[in-house]
C-alpha cells in the first residue's frame, strides 16, 4: 500500500472517527448509535459486515445487539461464547484485537455457527469497554466474506473507534441511569407529597426538642400561621395558652422514650380551638436521630363524645338520685295514705257495724214492743173484766195474749236461726221431697195469678239437715217470690245434684267442695237493685210495708243453711227476676240407708273431741280386742258412717264441737242403721241427753267401760234395744 493510499485510508477513516463522534455526542439512541457504529466501521474498513456483540450479566453469552450485512435472525438474536478458544473470549480477556485474516486456516479459535453460516472467511474482534469500575460492554466484530489482513493502521482506528463506541455507550447508561432515578426520586417524591398533604393530619419535622423544620400545608392552612412564623418554635403560638406548658414538657422526656405523645387544643385560622392528638417519633435514617416527624390527629369530635359521655353519666347518677328521692317521697306519702285509708275504713266498719246493730236492736225492740203491747194490752184488759166481773170476755184476750206471745218466740226463734244458734234436728232428708209435699201449700200461698212450676229430681240423694227449718226457708222465698210479683208470673222451684270445686265454695268459712244438692226459687218478678242486694240477707232489712215484712226471711234462711254447711246464692236483675238457690251438702244416697252392719268382727265408732279423752279411750277399748274408728267431731263420724264404715256400736260425747252434737249424731247414725246400740258420754247432768239412749258418765273407769260396752253388744245381739 501506497503512502497516499495509507494517507487517503487514514484520513477517511479519521473523516468516519470524527462523524461517529459527533452521532455518538448527539444522539441518545444506543440502537441508532451501534448500528450506526457498524455501518461506518464497515465503511472505514472496506467491508460489508460488522456488529456489536453485548456481553450478558453471566459475563461469557453475547448477544448480536446491532449489525450490518448480517441474514436476517442475526441481529438482536443470535449468540456467542466468549470462552477460551474463542476470538470474542480472546479479545475480553486479553483487551487486544483478536484478528482472524483467514478463519479456515485459523488454529488458535473456534466460531459460532451463525458466523460460518453467513460466509464469513476473516474478522476482527475489539473490546468495547464498560466505565469505570465496570465489566466490558462487549465486542465489535468487523467481518470479512473474503480472507483478508488488518493493517496496524486498520487496528488502530479500531481501537479508537471502539473507545468512542464505549464512551458513548457509557454516556447513554449513565444517561439512563440518571433518567431511572429521576422517574423514581419523583416517584417517591410525589408520594410523599400527596401522603403529606392529602392525609387529614397535620404533618410537621422538628428537632428533638420541638423546634419545626417544616409544616405541612395542612398546619398552614388550619392554623393560619404563615410557614415562617411556625418556624423554630413559633407554632407554641397556635396552641391553647393552658395546654402549652404540657405541650413542652412533653418534649423533655420524649428523647428518652423514642416518642412524643401530648393532646392539646390547636387554635384554628378562625379563632376557634380544636382538641388535637399530637405524636411524632424520631426518623433515624443511619442509627442517629436527623429529625422528628410528627403529626397533629383531630380528636375534637371523640372528645365531645366524651365529654358527652362523662356529663351523660353525672346526668343519669343526678336524674336516679332525684328519681329516687321522688320515689321514696311517693312511697311515704301512699304509706301515709294506706294508714288512712285503714284507719277510715277501719271507721267505715265500725259505723257500718254500729249500723247494723242499730238495725237489729231497733227491729228487735220495734217488734218486741208492739207484741209487749198487745200482751200487756190484753192483761189490762182482763184485769178490768175480772173488776168488773165480766169473766166471759177473759177467754179472748187470753187467746189475744198468747198469739202475741208466739208470735214473740217465733221472733226469737228466727233470730236464733239468723244467728246460726237455733237448735236444729237433722235427719237424713231428700230436698224433692220436701218440695213435692209443700206444693199444694205453695200454690195455695202464692195465689192464683203465679203459676208454680216445680223441676224436681228423683230424690235419689239426701241432705243431712232439719226438714221443718227446710220447710220454712222454702217457704219463705216462696213468700217473697210472690211479694216480688203483684202482678203475677212464674215461680220455679227446682232441684239438681252439683259438685263445688274449692273456687266456688271459696267465699263461704267452713264450706267443703264436694258433692251438694241444690233446691232452687225462680221468680219473674220485680229483681232487686244493687243496694237492695247488698242488704237483702241482713235481719230487719226490708222494702215491703210495716206488716207485711220483718226482713227476717232471708236471714234466717241464710243462718239456718250455714249452720247446716251449706251455701246460699243469690241471683237477681231488675225488672227480671231473682233466683235463690240454696246448696246442702249431700249426704248419703238412698240405697245405702237401707242396709244393716252384718259383719262379724266388733267394731266400735268413738266420737269425742277431747283428743286425750279420745286416745286414752280408744286404748282402752282396743284392750279389750275391739277394733275402733275414731272421729273428732259429729261431722266427722258422719263423713266416716258416709264413707261406708260399718260398726257394731256408737260411743259419743254428748258436747261435740260444730254443727252436730251427740245426740243428733246417733240420730243420723240410726236414720241409716235403725237398731244401732248407741252409748252417750256426758259430763253433765243426765237432763240433757234423751231417756231412749243410754248415757255413761264422765269420770268413768276402765272396767265400767268394759262392762257397758259388752253389755250392750250383748243386748243388741239378742234383739233387746
Ligand atoms: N224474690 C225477691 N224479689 C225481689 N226482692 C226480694 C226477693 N226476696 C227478697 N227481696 C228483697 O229482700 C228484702 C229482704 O227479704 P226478707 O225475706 O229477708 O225480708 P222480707 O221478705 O222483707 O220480710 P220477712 O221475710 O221477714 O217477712 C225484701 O224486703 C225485698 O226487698
Ligand atoms: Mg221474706
């Protein structure tokens, strides 16, 4: 090669030098710069091929990054090893050129397929190098389809050339790298930003003692300061003067805790003071504390809520105690009321009492005094006609007298039924037919214009009760039945068999629930008012005219049927009629009165209340090998001889608690059994026990007993009453 020839080489490649350095300055485009790079390379060399192969993070794959005159799947795909044995591998390792003028003669390498495959016959390898500190960034391979030499002058440019290309390259990576970080600098930057300034809290940096660095807009904005002002510790300004001192102090241990934590009323731009939670913690970016950053929390609301709470609660303890004290007056007050109101009632009673007994003394005197009158009228009268000697009359006013004198005692006699002290004689009766034999009466006694009506039962059961004072109670609501009708209508009497459960015998002392029979008085008359029905039953209270009513009729009924164990009912409406229906208990059933005691043991039926006397008794008597039942009251042995208890003889006390005495009680124990040997034990005079049955006396010894007892079993067996 000519020197011109060398000269015009070198100055066109120093022409290639100085466009690639001015492409490589301009442009920021890597992939425009390496291809651009291996055109001109090609130019400069006389070539039609070049690359530039990348060196990969594993330092040995390259990759074609850019090339000319290369079949298409090279450029951007194609692979090489820069392994020993390599040109590529060569030139990294050695940073010189590796030259291959003839590869098919060449020795020292081997080549990747791709480069045999495209015709390549020679190439020349030089490094481009990475900056600083840094790996190659790979190789620029000038290739050659015909075997040919690299003069020193072509390596040389190459050098250069590829000191260029990685100064370039370098400049590019830096580039991006710069770029890279920028975008995530303003990333974060932005982040922080919009953390700082869209978050509702105030955000502020300060020194570990409270001096700010720097406020968020928010504080500006809420608190109104401008940004100088809040400087250092110019922000103390917008804090509540009272919670200012706990502010600070609470900046005196926060180094020591690694906090600072304080809630005080931040004063807004307006004027108006708002409660705050104020924390903030030391940044310690390299172990040691740079700055604080806090933030101020709004807590206004949760502490009106509390504050809300706190006065609720002090409202609630205050309206309790109030209400409580109110309660306690009340209480006192219907304590105060009650005492009264018992008091007066008490007083009611007592006056209603008064009244009632004002009532009774004054019918009772009313009437006394009126037959008195006639008696003492009557006598007069006979001791003027014995005067004058007319003893003719005398017989008259005799008779005169003693009416009035009857009609005395029956006055008495009702008001002792009234007073459930009258002496009644129960027998065993059927209410039917008491009924059915008074109907004749009935009808004569409440006249034509009634018509009677009578429902009766088949008088299969029996009431222990006194068959006259029966009578007379139907009787007397027969009567006033009839006063209850002037004009006429309909008197019903009828019977019926009823069982009271515990309710309905409730209201009446002393009633049992159980089986009753029921006699009933039906009218269509007048009915009573409210007040009328009240009083109905008290003696003398009456409604009809002086001498047609005492006002004893339904007092006495109620007494004498009471006094029986029963009950009385009344039912009435005004303008309808009233029905009375009187309830005995039932007794016995028919049938079984007719049967006698047919059993061969002996056994005994010992009435006494006196539970000693009783006991020590039957004891005795037990001794003596009888069996004995024992019953502490007339109503008791008769519930037993009810209840089908058979026995062989009767022993009862004459003085029996209730209702029934000894006496009335062997009565009903011969209404069922008639040939019952019965004994009475009396403590009395022998005056008040019937000469029909025998009595021993109190005191008694245990032989005499034996020996009457046996006696009398004795008699009874062979016939002998
Ligand atoms: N069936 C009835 N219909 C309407 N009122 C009645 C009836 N039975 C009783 N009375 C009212 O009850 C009052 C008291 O009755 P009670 O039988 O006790 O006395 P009386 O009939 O007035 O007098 P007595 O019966 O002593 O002759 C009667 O005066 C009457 O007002
Ligand atoms: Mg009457």
């Amino acid at each position: 090669m000519s020197t011109a020839d060398r000269e015009a080489i070198l100055v066109n490649q120093q022409a290639i030098l100085a466009r690639f350095g001015e492409l490589a300055l301009r442009s920021d485009d890597l992939d425009e710069i390496l291809t651009e790079a291996c055109r001109l390379v090609a130019e400069a060399l006389q070539t039609d091929m070049a690359k530039v192969m990348e060196l990969q993070k594993d330092r040995v794959t390259l990759v074609v990054r850019a090339g000319v005159g290369w079949p298409p799947g090279v450029v951007g795909e194609a692979r090489a090893r820069a392994e020993r044995g390599s040109s590529e591998g060569y030139a990294l390792q050695t940073g010189k050129p590796a030259i291959s003028p003839d590869i098919a003669n060449e020795k020292r390498f081997r080549y990747s397929q791709f480069i045999v495959d495209a015709g390549v016959k020679a190439l020349i390898n030089v490094v481009i190098l990475g900056g600083k500190d840094r790996p190659a960034y790979g190789v620029l391979q000038v290739d050659s389809r015909k075997p040919r030499d690299f003069s020193d002058v072509d390596t040389e440019f190459l050098r250069s050339y590829a000191n260029l290309l990685a100064a370039a390259v370098e400049r590019l990576r830096i580039a991006a790298e710069t770029r890279k970080h920028a975008t995530s600098l303003r990333e974060s930057e932005e982040r922080y930003r919009m953390l700082a300034t869209q978050i509702p809290q105030l955000v502020f940096t300060c020194t570990s003692t409270g001096e700010r660095t720097w406020d968020s807009p928010q504080w500006t904005e809420y608190s109104g300061l401008p940004e100088k002002n809040s400087r250092g510790l110019g922000w103390l300004d917008a804090i509540h003067p009272e919670d200012r001192d706990a502010t600070m102090a609470a900046w005196t241990s926060s180094e020591a805790q690694g906090e600072y934590a304080v809630a005080h009323r931040i004063r807004r731009a307006d004027g108006a003071y708002r409660w705050f939670q104020t924390h903030a913690r030391p940044v310690r970016p390299e172990g040691r504390t740079v700055t604080w950053l806090g933030t101020s929390t709004d807590i206004e609301d949760q502490a009106r809520i509390r504050e809300a709470l706190e006065r609720s609660g002090e409202e609630l303890e205050r309206r309790v105690y109030e209400r409580t004290a109110e309660l306690q007056q009340a209480l006192d007050t219907l304590h105060v009321e009650a005492r009264e109101r018992s008091r007066a009632e008490e007083r009611l009673r007592h006056s209603e009492k008064l009244k009632a007994i004002g009532q009774l003394t004054g019918g009772i005197a009313h009437d006394f005094n009126n037959m008195l009158q006639a008696i003492m009228s009557c006598l007069g009268l006979i001791r003027v006609r014995m005067q004058q000697g007319r003893p003719s009359d005398v017989v008259t006013l005799v008779e005169r007298a003693e009416k009035g004198a009857v009609r005395a005692a029956t006055l008495t006699h009702r008001l002792l039924a009234f007073a459930r002290q009258q002496t009644l004689e129960p027998r065993l009766v059927s209410l039917d037919a008491i009924a059915h034999d008074m109907e004749d009466m009935i009808r004569r006694v409440v006249g034509a214009s009634i018509n009677v009506e009578l429902k009766l039962g088949d008088g299969v059961w029996l009431v222990q009760c006194d068959p006259n004072q029966m009578e007379s109670a139907l009787g007397n609501l027969c009567v006033n039945a009839r006063d209850a009708m002037p004009d006429g209508g309909w008197l019903t009497i009828s019977t019926s068999e009823v069982i009271l459960n515990e309710a309905e015998v409730a209201d009446f002392e002393d009633a049992l629930p159980g089986r009753y029979c029921c006699i009933a008085v039906s009218d269509t008359g007048t009915g009573m008012s409210q007040k009328i029905m009240e009083h109905a039953f008290e003696p003398f209270f009456t409604t009809k005219p002086s001498g047609q009513g005492v006002g004893l009729g339904l007092s006495q009924i109620y007494g004498f049927v009471r006094q029986s164990g029963g009950i009385v009912q009344m039912q009435t409406a005004v303008g309808k009629g009233t029905t009375v229906r009187l309830y005995m208990p039932a007794s016995v059933q028919r049938e079984d009165v007719e049967e006698h005691s047919t059993g061969p043991g002996k056994t005994i039926m010992l009435v006494e209340d006196e539970e000693i006397v009783r006991e020590v008794t039957a004891e005795q008597l037990r001794e003596q090998g009888y069996r004995v039942l024992e019953a502490d009251s007339g109503a008791a042995a008769l519930r037993l001889l009810h209840a089908g208890a058979r026995f062989d003889l009767l022993i009862s006390d004459v003085a029996l608690p209730g209702a029934l005495n000894g006496r009335q009680v062997a009565e009903s124990v011969r209404q069922r059994y008639s040939r019952m040997p019965v004994i009475l034990v009396t403590g009395y005079a022998p005056g008040d026990t019937p000469s029909d049955m025998e009595v021993i006396r109190k005191p008694f010894s245990p032989e005499v007993l034996a020996a009457r007892v046996r006696a009398k079993l004795e008699q009874s067996q062979a016939g002998v009453d």
